[in-house]
C-alpha cells in the first residue's frame, strides 16, 4: 500500500490544481457584451464590459458600460455617448448599482439579475430619478 502511494505521490499536485480549475460555480458567468430588449416601439440594449483594474475611480466596479434606450419608434431617445451604467456584484449572477440617463441626467439605482439556464438578465430600476427613457422591469437578451 505505501508503495502504491509512493508511486503516485508525484501526480498529487496535478489533481489539486485541477480541483481547484473546475470546482468554481458553473453557475456564475461573463456577462460582459451587448444585451438588448423590445417591445413594440420601444428598444434598449446596454453594453457592458470590465473596467481595468488599475484605474482608480473605475476599477472600484466590477462592470461598467453604456445604454441606449429609445421609445415611440425613436420619438424619445436616451442614448449615452459616455459610461453610463456602474454596476458592482453582490452575489453570484446578481449585480446592483446606477445608471445616468443622458437625457434626463438623473441616476437611477439599478439591479441585474443573470439566469444561467436562460443565458437572460433580468434589468430591474429599483429607484428611477428623472425623466428616462429605459425600462423599468425587463428581460434582456444577448
């Protein structure tokens, strides 16, 4: 038996460090990208990406992006031509923070909630500021 384990005591390392490559939470994922929703003459998509690390005032979120939202076939627009959305992540697929309306400019807190099984999230405005023209509730896809 001790000879056995002499044996493959050398491929002890191997298995740990795959252990730890795929034992992280399969269910948390990249929502980096663009997401997008419509519903009759409305649309909004956002785009959200991972700010560098090494900036200051950025790197304090875990995703940063920008948003267009557009109602009455175009009749409202709120499009942001600057970082728009900020957001940090509470929890595994769950992320909260703000977005500016550019046409309003008021911030409004925002919640995202990724379903994994679905490859959705779930845009939520838990406290909307100013006139905007982005969804309150809604289902956005890749």
């Amino acid at each position: 038996m001790i000879l056995c384990f002499h044996r493959y005591k050398g491929g002890l390392p191997v298995l740990f460090v795959l252990f730890l490559l795929f034992s992280h939470d399969s269910t948390s994922q990249d929502i980096t990208g663009h997401w997008r929703w419509f519903k009759q003459d409305r649309a909004f998509t956002i785009f959200l990406y991972k700010p560098k690390s090494d900036d200051e005032l950025l790197g304090s979120y875990d995703l940063i992006g920008k948003h267009c939202g557009q109602y009455y076939n175009g009749g409202r627009i709120d499009c942001a031509e600057q970082l728009s959305v900020f957001l940090k992540k509470e929890r595994d697929n769950i992320f909260t923070g703000t977005i500016k309306s550019a046409y309003s400019d008021g911030i409004s807190e925002i919640r995202i909630l990724y379903s994994p099984k679905t490859n959705q999230i779930n845009w939520q405005v838990i406290k909307g500021v100013g006139q905007f023209y982005f969804p309150h509730d809604a289902i956005l896809e890749k």
